[in-house]
C-alpha cells in the first residue's frame, strides 16, 4: 500500500453524507457507534437518533 499517514493526518476529520439506510445498517452491524460521530445540523440530528434507535430494535 502507500507510506504510514504523518500522525497529524490521522487526527484530521472528514465531514461526509450518507444515506440514513447505510447510518442504519452500519449501527445495526456495530461497524459504527453513536459516540464515533456528530450531526452537524438538526435535521441530520434527527434523522441520526431515528436510525439509531431503529437500529436497536432489530
């Protein structure tokens, strides 16, 4: 693969958007934790504590 990324680089933050299916499916299968991210608007909010609660009751 390529070079170890410079430890600056590893604390830098990517600010993405995924459909709420995929923030659902990565929950569910735990590839992902509440804690692990942040919405950045209320909407986002919103819809991001719906998808973890549907989340847990599969």
């Amino acid at each position: 693969m390529g070079k170890p990324l410079p430890e600056q680089q590893l604390t830098q933050r990517v600010q993405l958007e995924l459909p709420v299916d995929v923030l659902r499916r990565l929950l569910r299968e735990r590839s992902l934790v509440a804690s692990e991210f942040r919405c950045l608007n209320r909407n986002s909010s919103r819809a991001g504590w719906r998808a973890l609660k549907e989340s847990l009751m599969e």
